[in-house]
C-alpha cells in the first residue's frame, strides 16, 4: 500500500514434543527448535520490522539452573539481532567447552535459549513507543516456576483503562497503563490465585511443599485461568503465553478479528500468524494446518497433551479483512485467489472510467504488494479484450481479410513496470519543502511506454492517508502525461479509525474523512460537523452496550463516487496537469472476494465489539476539538 500502515504484529510459538537428542540423532542439531523459529519469525517480517523478541523454557530444570531465556531487540534488523545474539551465546559456550558439541543434556544445561518451548515476536510500535522495554514478549517473574508468565501477542485493547482499573480495584500497583502490562498482569492475578488454590488442596492431601508442586502442574487449569482473564477484554487479538513450568497457550479473539493457526504432529506443535509460515517451514499442506477458532484457546500441557477449548463465546465471525487485502503474505492459497478476485471484481469500474478503450490504455501497479489484485484486474482485461476481438470479427463479417484479421488479433493488453521505488533513498532533511521535494523522487519512472492519448491506470492495495500519492506517485505519473491517471484501490475507502491492531488512530489523518468534511462545505452543510461532534460527546458518557457510531453521519449525504471525486481532488491539488480519476472497490464485491473474512469496520463504522464505538466516536470528539491524543 503506498500509504504503509505501522501496526500489524506476528507470533510464533514451537512445543518439541520429544527429548532434545531425538532431534539431535535425527536432524542433526538440538537447535531444531531454535532454528525452526528463526525461520518462522522471519517468514512474518512483513508483520513487524521494528521490534523483534524470542523466549525459551526448559522443561524439568534442576534447582538452581537457568530455565528461562529471552532475548529482545529494537534494531533496525530485529530478528537478525535477536538471532546473532543466540548463535554468539551458543558459540561462546562451545569454544568455552567444545566437549558440550555433541552432549545434548549438556548442552540443555549449559546454553540458553535451547529449550523444548519457544515463543516469537515480531512487532511494529504504536502506543507503547518504540524501545525495547516494549518489546514482546512480556515476562512476569516469581521464584514459584509455576507464576513465570511469559506473554506475547497480536492485539490492542479498546478498554485499557477499564482493565487497568480491574487491577487496581484488585489491590494491585500495575507500573503501566498499556495494555500489554495490563493482560499480563490481568492473567498473572488469577495464575497466582489458581496456583494459590491448588497448594491449598495439596497440604490438606498431606502433601510436602516438594511434592505440591508437581501436584500443581498437573492439576492447573489453565481453561480457567482464561476464562476469568479474558472475561471483560474488548479488542482484536491472538494471545500467546507460557508458563514457567511448560505448559503454553494460544488464545483468540471471539470475533476472529486477529489470525492464528496450528499445526499438530508427533514431533511438534506449532502455532503463527499465518498459515503459509507453517507449511514453508514445517513442509506441510494447506489442510494440515488449522485455524484456532474465535473465542477459542489452544492449551499446551507440560506432558505434552494439546487441547482446544471454548474461552468466551464466539461473537459474529468478524476476520480482518485487511490480512487478506495487505497485511498477510500473499503465498497463502486462499489469499492469492482473493487477492486476484479483488482486482477482478474491480475491473467495470475500470473499464467505464477509461470508456473500454483497452487499446489506449496502460496498466500497471504500485507498490509491488499490489501485483496480486493486478494480475486478477488482467484477467478481467483480458476477458474484455476478447470480447472486443469477437465483436470486431463479426462486425466485419464475409468482408473479413487476413490482414485485417491479423490487425484484430495483434491487439494485446499493454502492461508495463511503470514505478520502481529506489529503497536506497532516504529523506534525511526534515525542512517541509525540501522534504515534500525528496518524498516525490521516491519512485522512479519508466519512460517511453505512455502515450499522451494513453489513460494510465494504476492499482493499490489500498489509499489511507492519500499523503504519497499526493506528495510522490502522482507527481512522478504526471511526469508521463497521459491523458488521464486512473488510481484503483483493490480496497474500498477507509473512513474510521481501527482500534484492533492497524495504527488508524485518528480521523483527520484519513483522506476519506477529510474529502467528506469538504463535501460538507461544499454544500453549505458543515453545521452538521459540530452536531456530530455533540451526539459523539453524550455517547461517551454511557454504558459500552448503549454506544452507536454516530460518525456514520458524516457520511450518510454523499454517494461512494461522490467522495471518490473529491478524494481525487485533494490528492492532485498541487500541481498536477493530467486528469486523475480514483477508484474504490465496493464493499460488496470486498466480501465477495473475501467471504470469510467479513471484518470491515475500517470501510463501513461496523465494528465488532462495544468498545469499538466508543473508540470511533472518542476519535471524532478529539479531531473536533484539535486533541491530537489516541482515541485508544
């Protein structure tokens, strides 16, 4: 998307299910797992390249010896820094003790990071910032091994200071407000309280304190646990945690909002974001990996048993749409299929706007995560190229020569590489002018290929701020001047803010948003901004069940072409010659293309949960009043 999104976060979670030396004798390495996560981690870079975190857990330690490892970093090659990081520990110890090469259980003992339960992390920053405290995974500490909580996930919260304030009515003294802190020390609270609970009923067994704890492994519920945690969340979100004793868990959203999937065999059990991560890694087929369902939690006992159980009931399946359009790798084979369908399904639009003039028309994409939709928006193309074909072919009937013949059939759909981004360049200057100067040489441009009575059509996964076609890709594609630009969004347009993930924070930041308030203006209507502004600020003051999106108002008067037209109007302000036309996928042809991905509060103010409205109408309060604080 030329507009980049700056949140969309990854786990990865590796259980060995046999002894460390099974996968010495048999893959050479008792860094299988080690190594298997590297792989998967980097596999979801497209998830997050700004923060990058590993943790491990050795089952059984002996008293006294390490069990729990974890490594953080916030470099600008996350993952690579974790991982160098692990192979110079690991090749320290062995040029320390070279005997350890090929003695599993010393090597268990004496290197961190080697462990039979792995979790992985890859993030962007919002909220929380962007040091490594903020890292994930989370790790809350107790002498007890049975309280270690190590926490990592793919989700926000819309009610953070609610929960926050659980806590404090619990007694406790949380050190933040982020809602990373708050679940972990949320599940923490009643870890502690189940674990408390079962040494009870050991001592009243007669038990030791020694012989209680294996009694408290086998016996925590961590179904339970989940429950009373979960029990108030509102948000999107896929949980990962691991217990200091080995037992794991993977929990779900009950709407299906942020993604997980699992893959069971003999020798592992693994869990990521994506579906295609495991089956490149693990070497495995579609229907071998699974999807944890909504509401649902994946539990990992420390004997190796796995289970699926239902946390929280599920809500109306409400997938995130945008994993499908942008966030997900396109390698999935549902996602290509949808991603093609969604620049097929686009195409009349196309074709009205550029009048079926197929000959006269070039068509191309930005940026590369767009090629999919193009490929489907060619099929389409392709389809009325030939019926243009027939039509001329009949037309001409017993009159029909060779040459003429030849003439009709040499007609083909004129596809080039129009823009390459040059990633070597990097705006060092932060003078606005100079700036907006620098952002519009991002791209380079193909010469040569455009003709002025050319329309030049270019797809995009999806058009949010409008900020680099304005400042950098129109310019670069009025250079070419044809004889019109026609921008495709695979997407339709994003009018509200998202609180589940994606870093949509604020209304006035979406260009969608901004072309409806001057439409407003344009009609003299714009007393309607302020009564919006009112009906938002009372819904704040009631019950999450009560709350509606009232900044569906905003958009009620004007047609999706209506907001399309000035949408291309604010983006090609500054300078532009060539006529630009903008195009938005419907959001029924969206959930055709999708079918089972329904999520589309970003495109429609539809959201999933109570807390959604709240936060959409929270937004609009703060862009009224000039706040520039996140409505969540």
């Amino acid at each position: 998307m030329s507009d980049a999104l700056k949140h969309e976060c990854g786990i990865a979670m590796v259980r060995l299910l046999k002894p460390l030396a099974f996968y010495k004798k048999k893959y050479g390495t008792a860094f299988y797992g080690v190594n298997k996560m590297y792989l998967m981690m980097e596999k979801q870079h497209n998830r997050g390249q700004d923060g990058a975190g590993f943790a491990s857990i050795k089952l059984d330690p002996t008293a006294g010896e390490r069990y729990i490892s974890r490594v953080r970093s916030n470099k600008s090659q996350p993952i690579q820094d974790i991982f160098a990081q692990i192979n110079n520990r690991i090749n320290a110890e062995f040029e320390k003790n070279p005997g350890i090469k090929d003695d599993v259980a010393a090597q268990k003992k004496e290197i961190p990071y080697i462990g039979e339960l792995m979790l992985g992390h890859v993030r962007y920053g919002t909220f929380g910032g962007n040091s490594v405290e903020t890292v994930h995974p989370f790790l809350r500490q107790n002498n007890w091994m049975h309280r270690n909580l190590i926490i990592a996930g793919n989700f926000n919260m819309t009610n953070t200071t609610e929960l926050f304030q659980n806590l404090i009515d619990l007694g406790m003294h949380p050190k933040e407000k982020a809602d990373t802190i708050t679940i972990l020390e949320n599940i923490g609270h009643f870890l502690d309280q189940g674990v408390a609970k079962l040494y009870k009923k050991a001592k009243k067994k007669g038990l030791s304190k020694m012989e209680a704890s294996a009694h408290i492994i086998e016996n925590l519920n961590i179904e339970k646990i989940l429950k009373k945690s979960a029990k108030n969340w509102d948000g999107g979100y896929a949980m990962a945690g691991l217990l200091g004793h080995g037992d794991a868990f993977v929990l779900r959203d009950p709407a299906g909002i942020r993604p997980a999937y699992y893959y069971k065999d003999d020798e592992v059990v693994v869990v990521a974001s994506e579906r295609p991560v495991i089956q490149t890694v693990f070497n495995v087929a579609f229907d071998d990996v699974k999807e944890i369902d909504p509401g649902n939690a994946l539990i990992l006992k420390k004997d190796g048993g796995m289970s699926i159980s239902e946390i929280l009931t599920p809500l109306t399946r409400k997938s995130c749409s945008f994993e499908r359009i942008y966030f997900s790798r396109g390698s999935d084979a549902e996602i290509y299929q949808e991603r093609k369908e969604l620049g097929r399904l686009i195409m009349p639009k196309v074709l009205s706007a550029i009048d079926h003039d197929t000959e006269n028309s070039v068509f191309s994409f930005i940026p590369n995560t767009a090629e999919t939709s193009f490929y489907g928006m060619l099929d389409a193309a392709q389809n009325e190229l030939n019926k243009q074909k027939n039509a001329a072919i009949l037309k001409e009937g017993n009159n029909l020569t060779p040459e003429r013949l030849s003439e009709i059939q040499a007609h083909k759909i004129r596809t080039e590489k129009i823009a390459i981004k040059d990633v070597k360049l990097r705006t060092f200057i932060t003078d606005d002018s100079s700036r907006d100067d620098l952002v519009a040489h991002v791209y380079d441009v193909t010469y040569g290929v455009v003709k002025a009575t050319d329309n030049l059509v270019i797809i995009d996964d999806s058009i949010v701020r409008g900020t680099t076609l304005k400042k950098s890709i129109l310019r670069m594609l009025d250079r070419l001047k044809p004889k019109q630009i026609v921008v495709v969004s695979s997407a339709p347009q994003i009018r509200y803010p998202d609180c589940y993930g994606i870093d949509m924070a604020r209304l006035e930041k979406l260009v969608a948003f901004n072309a409806a308030i001057e439409l407003h203006k344009d009609k003299g209507t714009d007393a309607i901004i302020e009564e919006i502004y009112h009906k938002c600020k009372k819904q704040l003051e009631l019950a999450d069940a009560a709350v509606i999106n009232h900044v569906k108002d905003l958009y009620a008067p004007f047609t999706d072409e209506q907001i399309s037209e000035k949408i291309a109007e604010i983006i090609s302000e500054e300078g532009i010659t060539t006529k630009v036309k903008l195009i938005f996928q419907s959001v029924d042809d969206l959930h055709k293309a999708c079918p089972k991905n329904l999520g589309d509060w970003y495109f429609t103010g539809d959201y999933p949960t109570s807390g959604g409205n709240r936060v959409v109408n929270r937004a609009y309060v703060n862009f009224f009043e000039g706040n520039p604080e996140r409505a969540y």
